[in-house]
C-alpha cells in the first residue's frame, strides 16, 4: 500500500492539478494549443534532454547494454501493437495513433521520479532510465512523425518536418559534451534550465487544453481503442520488457530498472505529435488520461512482482 500511495500522492496527483489547470484555462480563455505544441517541440522538450544528458554519469557498459533491450523491446512492441491495428481494422491516421500510444511511454516527468523513489535515488538505476528515456525522447520525433504523416505526405516533406527538430541535434550534442567533460559556461547554463523547467508543466496543461477542448466519448469504438492501448501499454508493455530482459540474460538492478520503466502511462508526446500534425488528438488525450490514472494499480503491481 505504501507504493499504492506514493504512486499516487507523488506522480498522479500532481500530474491530475496540472491538468485540471490547462482544462480550467481552456474553459476559459480558449487557448492556442498549437503554440503550446510548438514551444514543446522545439524549446522545452530538447532543454531538458540535453540537460539530463548533461549532468547524468552513463557507462559505456550501461548505455551498450540499454540500447540492446530498447531495440528488441521496441521491435516486439511493434509487432503486437501492429497486429492489434490489423485486428481493429484501423485505416489512415488512426494506425500511427494508436501505435504511438503504446510505444511512446511517459519516460521522463512520471518514470523518472518513479525510478528514484522505487530505488531510493540509486545513480545507476537512474542512468538506465535516462538512456531509455533520451530513445524515448528519439523516437516521437522521428518515427513517431513518420507514423502520423505517412498517409498523408510525402517522404520528402516527413524528413524536412524530422530534421527541422531541435532534439536529434540536442541528443548528440548533449552526449558529447558529457563525454568529453566540456563544461558549458553559466549564461549557457542557466537560460537551458529556464527552459527545462518548464517542460513538465507546459506540456500538462498542452494536455488538460487539449482535454477541455473536446466532447468525451464515453461509449463506442473509439472507446475500446483507448482501453487497448492501456491494455497494450500497461500490462502487455512489462511483460514483453520481462521477457526481453530474460532472453537477454540481464539480472539484479539493470533487469528491474528496465521493466520498471516499461510499466508506465502512455506518453504526453502521442499527444503533442497529435495536436501538431492534426491527428487524432481526441483518442492521444485520452489514452494519455485513462493510462495515467490505471497505472496507480499497475505500476504499484509491477514494483510488487519485482520484489523491490
């Protein structure tokens, strides 16, 4: 029980006000979410990936070993949420909607404090999540855009849109600096921690914006397509990662670190890749909702599993 309520005193909660905020704006004041996106996009986001780059000790070791499970973790992933598209009979842009909210999970603001509760702000659990989260942070912004735009432009604009992106020149930039002990003058420093403070909270209430914009579909299809996707992400998400880990041999802190960052809520990327590109925005933000508040039960039923 005490997990139960960490969980949800630490991670749900804060994540629940934050919302509540962007809805109780929306209400309001009708906002422009697509200016919310792109300030995610292209200022917050990237800041704070490159600090944690920055400021995280990471093995070669380590780093070699998470790429590893990441990759197959991805690939069977795929393959599952690919056949549960096929089954549902999903056309256009409602296939990378779906994928994407199981294969993009909320690594950063939720995973992260998760990871240093759970193992008590351990240095090397935590560079296991950062790595998976800097892939995490990879993906939307070139699969992921891939994903949503395929159906509808062409190759050659999809790549212009990725490469247009601040993060796949952050992440590098980021390991290198690291790597090679470069240290970044402070009015460097300091306008990079502004923006990445910001992150968590803009992208929250891009959310509840996006939430208090929409009519709720609290019956039908697109209904059971956002309880699959949690389905896919909370549940089938840690199995597969335990498999991985298993297959791969892994043991001790890096195994639980792994699973541990598999098990949570789909991500708020899904649904700024949603509201930037105009695809299914309603069932990203939604799947993002149900996700966070059912993950209180599962997150807590993994960490017991893993006797942690």
């Amino acid at each position: 029980m005490t997990v139960f309520w960490s969980i949800l005193w630490n991670n749900v909660i804060p994540l629940s006000v934050m919302i509540a905020l962007g809805v109780t704006l929306q209400r309001f004041f009708s906002l422009d979410i697509r200016t919310l996106s792109k300030l995610n996009f292209y200022l917050f986001s990237p800041a704070i990936i490159f600090r944690l780059l920055y400021t995280t000790e990471i093995s070669l070791k380590i780093f070699g070993q998470t790429l590893l499970y990441f990759g197959l973790f991805f690939i069977l992933q795929y393959i599952v949420v690919e056949l549960a598209v096929r089954l549902r009979g999903h056309q256009g842009g409602m296939r990378g909607a779906m994928r994407n909210s199981v294969l993009f999970y909320n690594s950063a603001n939720y995973a992260i404090p998760l990871n240093q509760f759970v193992f008590a702000g351990n240095p090397f659990t935590l560079s296991v999540q950062v790595i998976v989260m800097v892939m995490q942070a990879l993906l939307p912004n070139t699969y992921g855009i891939y994903s949503v735009n395929a159906h509808k432009s062409s190759m050659k604009t999809v790549i212009r849109t990725i490469l247009a992106l601040p993060v796949i020149y952050v992440i590098p930039v980021g390991l290198l600096l690291r790597g090679c002990n470069i240290t970044l003058p402070d009015p460097v420093v300091a306008p990079i921690d502004y923006l990445a403070d910001a992150f968590i909270g803009t992208a929250l209430i891009t959310l509840g914006v996006q939430l208090g914009s929409m009519k709720w579909t609290l019956s039908g299809t697109r209904l059971k397509d956002v309880w699959l996707s949690s389905f896919l992400r909370l549940i089938i998400g840690p199995l597969t990662a335990w498999f991985v880990v298993w297959m791969l041999g892994f043991e001790g802190l890096l195994a639980q670190a792994l699973i541990l960052s598999s098990a949570v809520p789909t991500s708020l990327s899904s649904v700024l890749l949603a509201v930037e590109f105009d695809n299914e925005a309603e069932f990203s933000s939604q799947t993002v909702l149900v996700s966070t508040v059912l993950s209180v039960i599962t997150v807590t039923l993994v960490i017991y599993a893993l006797q942690i």
